[in-house]
C-alpha cells in the first residue's frame, strides 16, 4: 500500500464475478442475457453460461461497459461520501463527474436495455 493506504495504483485486473451474478439478478437487467431452462424434478431452472461457446450474455462489450459504469458510480459516490472536509469547488467537481456516469449509464440502459426487451 501506499503512504496514504492505497492500493488502487498496484491493481492490474478486477475480477467481477459476483456483481455480475447480482446483475443477473435484476430483472429490467434480463435482457443483456440468454437464459436456459432445465427442469429437475418438476422444477424450473434458469441458468445462464451453459458452455463456454453458450456464455450466456448477449454482448459482453456491452455488459462491460454498464458494469465498469456502474462500479465507477460507486467509486465516485464512495468519494463524495469521504470528502467530508473537502472545499465547495472540489465538491462540485465530484457531483458534476457522478452526474455525468449516472447520465451514460440511464442513456446506455435506456437504449440497451429497453431494446433487448422487445426483442
């Protein structure tokens, strides 16, 4: 870590594994995946990823896309929240970035999402 207790500047890769199952779970979310159903003893089972051939999910550079967004939200949130002491200006600057994710992430959902539902 660094002097300041950070870790960020040595992380190379973030596995996402489990926001994604989460993501899954979102039902105005359903429609970035294709879902498989298999019934065991009478019930109902929806699995998604069955291979790696059949993943599962419908664009993967469209679902990265949300998730990194979506992370980057938190992210910015997180720093608002810890900027208790911050000044005015540099408050400002943090709101105005957490707008502009909040506002790319409704625009991609609004046109990703909405469309794969009608499909």
């Amino acid at each position: 870590m660094t002097s300041d207790g950070s870790i960020w500047e040595f992380v190379k890769a973030f596995n996402m594994y489990d926001p994604l199952a989460l993501v899954v779970s979102i039902p105005a979310l359903n429609a970035m995946f294709e879902v498989d159903e298999f019934i065991v003893d009478g019930t109902a089972h929806h699995v998604i990823g069955t291979s790696a051939e059949r993943t599962g999910v419908k664009d993967g550079a469209k679902l990265r896309d949300w998730l990194c967004a979506a992370f980057l939200e938190g992210i910015e949130q997180e720093r608002v929240r810890s900027h208790e002491h911050a000044t005015m200006r540099e408050l400002r600057a943090l709101r105005t970035e957490v707008a502009q994710l909040r506002a790319k992430r409704q625009a991609w959902l609004s046109k990703h999402v909405s469309a794969g539902a009608s499909k």
